[in-house]
C-alpha cells in the first residue's frame, strides 16, 4: 500500500460545479496537509495549508483533514476553466523540514 | 513572498556534457532545499535533501555521482547533472522550505538531452 492514495481521474466537470478532490494515507505520524496546483509545465503552487485536523478556508477553496479516517480533501466552489490544472496533495511528518510526500495528482478539467 | 526562482526554465544540451540548474529563494532563507523529477503525467518524485552547508541527502536509487548537488548559501542550490544522457530527459523541480511552513516550488527546468 503506497503511503497516499489519491483518485488517479481525469475529471471533466462544467463550469460552476464543485469539485471535490480526495486523498487517502496510511501513515498516521503526517501532521501537515497540503493541496498544490500545477500547470503544464509549472512547478507546483500551494493552495492550501493544514495542520492536523480541520477546516480550512480560502476564497472558493476549502481544504478538509480528518485524521481519525486517515482521509483530507479539497472542495473548489464555482469552479472556472482556469481551475484547470493537476492537483497533488502532499502531507508531510512532525520536524522542521521534513519532506513531502506526494499523491500521484489529479488532472481537473473545467468546461465553459 | 516565499519566491523560488529555478533557472534555466529550458535547456537543450548534448548526450555527455553537463548542465547546471540553479534555485533561488528570493526573500527568505530557505535551510533545506529540495530536489524533484517529474516524469509526463506523473507525480513529483523527490530525488534529493540539500542542506545549507552540508552534504545532500539523496534518496534511494539516485546517483549522487551524476546528479551533484551544491548548498552553499541559504539563498542557492545547485543541481548539477554530470554526463547527460537521454533517459535524463525530465522536469527537474525545487522547492525550499521557510522555516517548515508550506514549502515553495520553482518554476522547473525542462532539460532536453540529444
């Protein structure tokens, strides 16, 4: 079992949905969330940032965690065709600088 | 702020020379930098820990002979990929972290080796 599992897609949805974007992870010691957005040859944007369990909001984008199920997600409200991108959860263990571990990314393609 | 600057974003070199990328972080210091390859259509795969000062950290399967890794300020990294060939063909990516907070990409380099 790989350590983060996220829904391998694509996923083609209209303009003005909500998306929701999942992973799964089986180490139990990752204490920091972490949902990216990259474009086609980009590197990777933070969209959102989580300690530990919780809500967390910001603008269109909201990042969930729940820890008890192993399991944190990322809602985009009113979703725009410039949403379109790969989106990768990370999450990373407890220490200053420790590395990220990635999902496989999900490539979201939003239609006017 | 957190800005990572990666150059070159492109490059083309020959199969046997050597190509240096370089990361920046603009506005902060960044202790630890991190290195990636990026496959098409797949995941980041980190291939190394560089620490200000001392000696990366390379994760397992990586060549530390052919992909040299330079830390010497906590404003710059270098990746170094010594005798290029082909199958190096990749995006390359670091990323620095600001004091453990959510860390920061670069923009990539697309390296091309013929």
């Amino acid at each position: 079992q790989k350590e983060v599992e996220q829904d391998p897609g694509p996923l083609s949805v209209p303009e003005g949905a909500i998306v929701s974007l999942n992973c799964t992870y089986s180490n139990s010691a990752f204490q920091y969330f972490m949902w990216y957005r990259q474009y086609s040859r980009k590197g990777p944007e933070l969209l959102m940032y989580t300690y530990s369990s919780g809500n967390k909001e910001d603008g269109r984008f909201t990042a969930q965690v729940d820890k008890s199920s192993k399991y944190i997600s990322l809602f985009i409200r009113d979703s725009q065709p410039s949403d379109s991108a790969t989106y990768l959860c990370a999450m990373r263990v407890a220490g200053a600088n420790s590395k990220l571990t990635f999902g496989k990314g999900i490539t979201l393609s939003v239609r006017p | 702020g957190a800005v990572v600057s990666q150059h070159p974003s492109w490059v083309i070199c020959k199969s046997g020379t050597s190509v240096k990328i370089e990361c920046r972080s603009l506005d902060f210091q960044a202790t630890t930098m991190f290195w990636y390859r990026q496959f098409p259509k797949q995941s980041l795969m980190l291939m190394a820990t560089s620490n200000e000062g001392s000696k990366a950290t390379y994760e397992q399967g990586v060549e530390k002979d052919k992909f040299l890794i330079n830390h010497a300020s906590l404003t710059l990294s270098t990746l170094t990929v010594t005798s290029a060939h082909p199958e190096d063909s990749s995006f390359y990516i670091c990323s620095a972290s600001r004091d453990g907070y959510g860390y920061t990409f670069g923009s990539g380099t697309r390296l091309t080796v013929v």
